[in-house]
C-alpha cells in the first residue's frame, strides 16, 4: 500500500484494438498504476484489458467494471439509463477508494477515452476530486479511414460523426447534409442506418469498416453487407469527395446527368436546409446568379457557372445541356426556387422535347416572406396573398388589378419586388391603391437585406411608406384589418413585434 497522499487518475486511450497502436505514454501510464480499470458486459470479456495484457503485471489489482445491462432490459426502476447510472456511481465510488488510499488508478478505454467511451463517466464523477490526466488514443474513425486507404475528410470538406442509435429521418438529414461522416454503433442498428444513407442518396459512396485493426477485420461497400453480420464494433464511412469518381461530360445523350433546382434562402449558410446542403455537395456543377452562386461553398472539382440576373431561360437551358452530358447540376436559386424564381425557369425549358428524360427535382428553400414574417412576429399567420410589383413580366394593370382583388378581400400582402433603380414608382402606386381599402394606421413591415449583413426591419403606417426607403433587396408586408402591431419588453424598449391573429371575426 501507498501512503495516504491522493492518488492519480489516468484515463488510457487505448486505440482501436492493435495493441501495436498503443502510445507510448499509454503503455507507461499502465506501468506506473498500482490498480488497473476496465469495463465488460456480463459475460466479463474485457476489449480494452485484452489489447493491454502484455503491460499487465501479477501485483496490478484489477477492477472489473462490469455492466449490469448492455442492450438487454433490466427492471431497474430507473429503467435503462437509471441501471446505468447507480453502476457508475458504485463504479466511482470503487476507484475513489483506491484514490484515497494514495493508489494510482489506469482506466483503460478503447479508441479514445473522451470519444464516446466508458471512461468519461468516470472522469465526470472523479476528475474534479484527484489529480487526473487523459492519454488521448487513436480512434476508429481514423482507424477505420486507414484501412479503406482512402482520405475521409480533405481541404475544406467536413467531416460529421453520427451514432447509429439516432433516428432514421434524424441520421438522413444528416447524411445528406454533410460531405464526409463516420456512423458508429452499428450491430442491430444497421437496417435504420443503412436505410438512411439510400434515403440520403449516399448508399453508392458509403464503405463498410468492421473490427478495423483487429483479428477478423472487415471492409467493403456497404450495399454489399449482411445487415444480420454485423456487430457492435463496425463503423459505416463516406469517405473524401475530392477526387471520387465523378461523372465525365460526355457527348453522348443516353449518358444523362440529372439537375436539382436548391433555394438558398434569403442570405447565407445558416438558412439552408440539409437536403439542399447535401445536393449543393453533391453536384458536379453549380449554375446561378452569381450573387447566389456567392452564397455557395467552393468545393475541389465542382464547376461554377455565374451569369446575369435577367438570363433565366438561358441559365436553364445551359444547367439542362450539362446534365444531358452525364453532368450532376444544380441551379441555384435565392429564397424558395418556386417563389418568383428559377424552378419555373428550369421546368419551362426542360418541358421541350429534348430534355424530355433529364430528371428535375426541386428543393424548397426559405423565401424572403417567411423570413421577413419571422423577424417582424407573425404577420402571415392568416390568410394572405404573394404578389410581385415588378411589371417587366407581367403588365402594371394586371398587378394593380390583383392589388385591389387582394386587399378587398382582406388578404395581408406580402409584396416581391418592390422597386429597383430603374423601377421607382411602384411603391407609391400600390400604397395609394392599397389606401382605398385599408385603414392609412395599418402596419406594413419593410425588411431588407434579412439574414444579411445590412439587414433592417422596421414597421409603419401604411400611409407613411415612403417609396424612396424600398429597393429591389426589400420585401413589404401589408397586414388586414386584423393585423395586430405592439411594442414589447417594457418601459424604455423600442421591440415592434406584428402578428395576425389565428381567428377572424365573424360576419
């Protein structure tokens, strides 16, 4: 026995399953322990003592941290987790005694301990009380990356690492999200996550890595695996897109590429959605408005195609070309791509006869009136009508018509497109038309520039819209007659917060 000094916690990262990938500060740490830990299920076959047991010495005193369930039921009246949690503490309160007697403590953890391992609920229970130190191990992920020998995650690719025990709508999302993911926990979980990456459309990338390192090692496509094979210790990977295999152009038609029509939202990054990330990534060439196309990551062998803002038959047209060449494309497009954007403009060109097997798919985004409502309260939360002020499509006299249909029906208004430098009276039209009907207190809520970096919302009276305030980056919303407009967060706060209510008045 040691003296009465504390002891010394070492959480051991011991790699994942070679003893040969053991650090040397790992097989040290092991060397100096008066007590070594390590947990098992009940059937007390160790992993983690197995790939020590050569650094393993006759006088170490050995703690078995056996589990009293794993993923069998328990009638813990706690459940699950609550089973889990009175071993932990109980395994704690084991190792504090040695602790206290002045013994040095080794946990030994596969992989990494801080990487989803059994040694952090240790670490949280002691490492505020004793001297501690964590030897950080190679983990699966870069285990299982090495065996496949190809790179997992490149330049400014990134990288994200899934339990398979999530949902299979919640590890579809991700997947699609994503350019390079590593999902652990496989065993039963396999036939939920293997339907996620077809759900996804990764299934054709992804790599199977089974016991990476160790005896019985396996790897292959992950399409090709046994779901009633697989254990525990497996790891599903979609490995770097830099440099796969990707479609070449090609002269020939029957070798069709497909186009996907994404909406960015109204600004940056954070307003996309997985999917439209995940169909961004997984593009071969991306066509748009260069202002949108701006919005979009560069990616390592990704073509980009910027042009003008009035040319959107002929951008679709160019985006169709490229697919009928074997060519992965997606035009991208601000807001929602149906909302007075290019889903139209692709749909319109790819209905002629020659793009007639071209598959098109289109992905929501955020258009700029949800955005706008967000930020004011809720302004559309009853009936309203979208109508665009820009008559270089559409006649004035049609648009004025559906003003006044709109607004005697009482319809809140959220009204695209309101001017630009060579349109400026529009504004002043639709408020003296909108006057006819409306009260001149009514809230209108002018938002530009919302998720962007010169952002302003702000709330008026419809009488006192000043066209001179509204450009092409600003999106008005005219509440009804029920539109509520308050100001909110008590004595001195300027919050104007709009919204229309859910119910409306009876006849």
């Amino acid at each position: 026995m040691k003296d009465t000094r504390t002891g010394t916690l070492y959480g051991v990262g011991l790699g994942p399953g070679d003893p040969n990938l053991m650090t040397l500060r790992a097989v040290q740490a092991i060397g100096d322990a008066d007590v070594v830990a390590y947990h098992s299920a009940r059937h007390g076959r160790s992993i983690a003592r197995s790939i020590a047991a050569a650094h393993l010495r006759p006088d170490h005193i050995e703690e078995a941290l056996v589990y009293p369930v794993t993923t069998e039921t328990t009638d813990h009246p706690g459940g699950y987790r609550g089973a889990l949690e009175e071993f932990y503490e109980k395994a704690a309160a084991r190792l504090a005694a040695h602790l206290d007697a002045g013994l040095t403590v080794a946990v030994l953890a596969e992989g990494d301990p801080m990487f989803y391992g059994s040694y952090m609920h240790m670490h949280k229970r002691l490492a505020d009380r004793y001297p501690t130190e964590v030897i950080p191990g190679v983990t699966s992920v870069s285990a299982a990356a090495a065996r496949l020998g190809t790179p997992l995650v490149e330049g400014e690719e990134i990288l994200t690492i899934l339990p398979g025990t999530l949902p299979e709508e919640e590890l579809t999302a991700r997947l699609a999200a994503t350019d390079t993911a590593v999902v652990m926990k496989l065993g039963r979980t396999f036939p939920a996550v293997r339907g996620a990456f077809e759900a996804s459309g990764r299934l054709a990338e992804a790599r199977y890595v089974e016991r990476a390192t160790m005896a019985g090692e396996r790897t292959g496509e992950l399409a090709d695996i046994d779901p009633a094979s697989v254990p525990y210790f497996s790891v599903a990977v979609l490995p770097s897109r830099v440099d796969a295999p990707r479609p070449s152009p090609s002269a020939s038609p029957s070798a069709a590429g497909d186009v996907v029509v994404v909406g960015t939202g109204p600004a940056g990054p954070l307003w996309l959605t997985p999917e439209t990330r995940g169909a961004l990534a997984a593009a071969d060439d991306v066509v748009g408005y260069t202002t949108y196309l701006d919005r979009v990551p560069v990616r390592p062998g990704q073509a980009r195609h910027g042009s003008d803002n009035k040319v959107e038959s002929e951008r679709a047209e160019f985006a169709l070309d490229l697919a009928r060449r074997g060519r992965r494309v997606a035009v991208v497009s601000g807001g929602d791509p149906g909302v007075f954007a290019m889903a139209t403009a692709v749909l319109e060109v790819a209905s002629q006869e020659e793009y007639a097997d071209i598959p098109v798919q289109v992905l929501p985004g955020v258009t700029a009136a949800n955005a706008a409502a967000a930020r004011a309260g809720a302004p559309l939360g009853h009936d309203y009508a979208t109508i665009s002020l820009s008559d270089r499509l559409k006649p004035w006299e049609v648009i004025a018509e559906r003003l006044r249909a709109a607004a005697s029906a009482d319809l809140v208004l959220a009204l695209y497109n309101p001017g630009s430098k060579s349109r400026t009276w529009q504004v002043g039209k639709a408020r003296d038309l909108l006057l006819e009907h409306r009260s001149p207190d009514t809230p209108v809520v002018l938002a530009r520039d919302v998720g962007g970096p010169t952002e302003s919302v702000r709330t008026v009276r419809l009488a006192d819209v000043d066209p001179t305030e509204v450009d092409m980056r600003t999106l008005l919303i005219v509440g009804s007659s029920q539109t509520r407009w308050v100001r909110r967060g008590g004595a001195g706060a300027d919050r104007s917060v709009v919204w229309t209510p859910r119910r409306y008045p009876e006849a």
